[in-house]
C-alpha cells in the first residue's frame, strides 16, 4: 500500500513520528504542498517563506540520498492531495497534528471532509507535547512530560513511490510575495540547527538565564533554535532530551541555571501552543470583551511611525529597525514593541500582531497571540504590563551601542540624552529633520493608558466575566498538576527566542 506523507511544519527526517509509522505500512510519498492563499494571509511574509524554501532543500537532499524524492506542489491542499492520491493509488494519508492560525485549522477541517467522501484514510500523529481535543488540563504535564521521555524516532528505512516527478520549489515572488529585504536573517534548514544546538550546548548557553534580556547579549546567549522549531526541521523531543544529557554532565559556571531555564521555557512553549489548540478564536478576538477598547480604525500615522521605527523613541527604534533587518527579536523587547504600541500609542493588537508576525521569522502562532493577549491585559486576567522605552533603552541599552547601531542619525547625541533625545539642547537641529520628534509624551500616554484599563476593569460585568475566564483557564490550562512542568516566571513572555 502506497502512503503519503503530508509534511506541513514538520521539515526533517529525525525524530519524525509520521514518516516512521508511513515507512511501516509501505512505500512512501513525501509530500508538501505550497499553498498560495496560505502565504497571502497578513501574518506571512516572504522572510518566512524563504526560511522554508531553504528547509525544503535541505530535507530534499537528505530525502534523495535515501531513494525517496520530496515532492513539491503549489495549489490548493485538497485538490492536491486528491490528485496525487488518485495518480498513484494511495488511500492511505499520514501527517503530524498542527496547531497553526485560523486558516490552516480552516483547511484541515476542508481535508478532513474531503477524505471522509473520497474512502482515504487520514492519520495524524502528535510531534509534541500539545494534546487535541484536551477536556481538562488535569494530566496535561504528566502526559507531555511522558512524550518527551519517550526515545527519539530514528530516521526509517524508506521505500519510495516510484514515477513521481518531484517538483520545483517555487521562489517568494512565484507566490506573489511582497518584497520583504532581510538582509542578517537566520537560514533554514536542519543542518542549520543542529549546529546552533551544538554550539549553544557547548559554549553559547552559558550566560543564557542573565543574557537574554538584552539585545546587546541575547542574540548570542539565546540558542536561536525558535524559526527551526516553527517549522520544525528540529523536534521539540530532540532538543530535550540534548539539554537533559548536558544537565546530566553537570557542568559548572553559570550552566545550570541556564539550562534548567531553558527546558522551562521549553515547557512553556507547548503550555501556550495548547491555548491556541484549545481555543483558536484567541488570534481574532479578546479573551475578555471588555477588558479593553481600543479603535478598530487605526491611527495610520502612528502605525506606520511603530512599524518603521520612526517614533522618535529611540530604544523602541532602534528595536524595530533591528526585527526588520533581522527578523528576530529578543523576549524582554518583544514584549516592550507590542505594549508600546498597544499602550502609549493606544492602537490595535490585531493590526500590530499581525505586523509582528510578519516580521517574526520564528513566528508561531500558538506563542504569538496568546502572548500578545497577556501582554495587552485583553484576557482580563493578567495584569496589564506597560513598559517604559525611556527606561528600557537604560537598562538593556546601558552604553548605547545597540541604539546607535541602529539609529545612525542619533551618533551624536550625547549619552546622557541618547534615549530622551528632546531634551538635549541642541535638539533643535536634529529632531523634525535627521530623527522624528516623539510621536507621544512617554509618561502621559502611559497614565493615560492605565486610567483608561482600569476604568474597564471597574465596570459593571467585567468581574463576573473575568471570573468565568479563571475558572474555564484552571479547568483547561492552569490547575497544580498543569503547571509543574511550567513553573511560572518572570521571564515567561513571548517566548519564541529562546
């Protein structure tokens, strides 16, 4: 029996649950399909395509050096699948479960119908430690904390179908993808990430727990393995199990702390994916109907001034130019941009995560909007987090290298006024013309934005519906034994960079 294999997020032959149990029911079709109207949808960029443009090559050479050609299709899943399935005799689909937006749980719902009609049998397989179709959390860290204990899948012996031309891997303008330069952005592929991991383990993770909270340190420190997660050239299991054998080793310095960190927030990772699986409105719509309102018509001018780092705040800047050119960001900064932006400038989460994701190389939807929710105070649960970028730029940015690294036109600015630019005395020659005036007066937008929260959090409902969301948030994600594997943090926001 000839068996396809759907590879959605799943880019890698190691520790590949799917492809393994494919392999044991007979010759094998590797497929991914490339759909168009996935990579139309606001929050996909041609940075993120191109990191899987680089993977899918990678996988197609190890894949050839087994005799089982990737096959490459551009089109609609459905009418993929069932032409592949009909040229080639094959009633049997295998994939892994994804927990993706909104529109991709829209098509596996169209796929699931389409197979049911057409007699084929689709199986899907978890590749971490998100459960479908979770009732309660009540053994959710149990359960996850068996499936990453679990060994490793080794790569299978594979039988190919044969007479199956595989298909060219089309490029970011084929799809009809906005010009989107990147020019530092991480490259895809498995390769890849295995040796950030290695390199990480050995010599880069050491400072990992204190370093991350700067962009000065943290692009560093961090292991950078969160765009190989999202597309998963790299398992979550794998990566696990390598932290636990260099725990095991016992390494002195600095380590330990950096390394049980990490495995938290490894913890966390499908902790907040699990959110998504159990409730995928999260992307579209607050958890909490009245916990905030913000105008649905956006301020452009503003929006535009966040999204090019043209404030005239210098740290939120110079944070934005560095996600442009690189596509990544560290945790501490992630969360800064998003509550600039929903706070001092007092604009929508939908538009400006959508911007984010974008930007994001690594993004993940089931980390990207649960966070931004958290972050925003929109799930009338968690205490709104509003971060001063005058005061950020101090701390993370203690020198200034980073902001005048990325701001040029502030080089002479004396570092006394680097993150408060306005009140040099010479600003008169620099602000309106080099650098923008602030767009907000830092401190009024943020006394303003709390008066605003917390008269929300006074009217009439907003307790009882808050006290709904705890209860449904203990029952489905928060009870004690749901938690032990996620120790709450400080640190446990935005949590794609790792």
């Amino acid at each position: 029996m000839n068996v396809l294999v759907w590879l959605k997020r799943d880019l890698r032959l190691h520790d590949h649950p799917a492809l393994t149990l494919a392999a044991g029911l007979g010759p094998v079709l590797p497929v991914h399909v490339v759909e168009p109207e996935l990579w139309a949808e606001p929050d996909a960029s041609a940075r993120q395509w191109e990191f899987v443009a680089e993977s899918l090559v990678d996988l197609r050479e190890v894949l050839a050096a087994l005799g089982a050609p990737l096959v490459v299709r551009v089109g609609d899943a459905v009418q993929v699948l069932a032409g592949l399935c009909k040229r080639h005799g094959i009633s049997r689909i295998v994939s892994h479960e994804e927990t993706g937006n909104l529109w991709t749980y829209g098509r596996d719902r169209r796929v699931a119908g389409w197979a049911r009609q057409a007699g084929i049998e689709w199986t899907e397989v978890p590749q971490s430690g998100v459960v479908r179709r979770l009732a309660s959390r009540d053994i959710w860290a149990a359960s996850r904390d068996g499936f990453m204990a679990q060994p490793v899948v080794p790569v299978p012996a594979l039988r190919a179908v044969d007479g199956v031309e595989p298909g060219l891997i089309p490029s970011a303008r084929a799809l009809k993808l906005a010009a989107d330069p990147c020019p530092h952005r991480q490259l895809g592929g498995r390769r890849r990430g295995v040796e950030l991991l290695d390199s990480f383990l050995a010599q880069r993770g050491e400072p990992y727990r204190v370093a991350m909270s700067s962009p000065l340190t943290a692009e560093r420190a961090c292991s950078r393995l969160s765009p190989h997660f999202a597309v998963g050239t790299l398992s979550i299991r794998e990566v696990v199990q390598a932290v636990s054998g260099r725990q095991a080793e016992r390494p002195g310095g600095k380590w330990g702390g950096s390394l049980s960190s990490f495995q938290s927030r490894l913890a966390w990772r499908d902790h907040f994916i699990q959110k998504l699986e159990d409730q995928p409105s999260i992307e579209m719509r607050d958890l909490h109907p009245v916990a905030v309102t913000r105008p649905r018509e956006m301020d452009a001018t503003r929006l535009a001034a966040w999204a090019n780092g043209e404030t005239g705040l210098p740290f939120l800047d110079a944070c934005m130019r560095y996600l442009r050119a690189t596509g990544w960001l560290n945790f501490r900064m992630r969360a800064m941009v998003i509550s600039v932006a929903s706070y001092h400038l007092w604009l929508d989460w939908r538009a400006t995560g959508a911007h984010l994701a974008r930007m994001f190389t690594d993004y993940e939807p089931g980390i990207h909007w649960p966070q931004v929710q958290m972050q925003l105070g929109t799930t009338g649960i968690n205490i709104p987090r509003i971060y001063n970028p005058v005061k950020q730029g101090l701390d993370q940015d203690p020198t200034g290298a980073f902001t005048r690294r990325w701001l040029p036109e502030l080089a002479g600015v004396p570092d006394a006024f680097l993150q408060e630019p306005w009140r040099w005395p010479e600003a008169r020659r620099l602000l309106g013309h080099r650098y923008p005036e602030p767009v907000v007066d830092v401190a009024s937008a943020a006394r303003e934005a709390r008066e605003r929260i917390w008269t929300a959090r006074r009217s009439a409902g907003f307790a009882e519906v808050a006290g709904e969301i705890v209860q449904r948030h203990a029952s489905r994600s928060g009870n004690r034994e749901g938690r032990r594997s996620v120790k709450k943090s400080p640190q446990a926001q935005l949590l794609l960079p790792f």
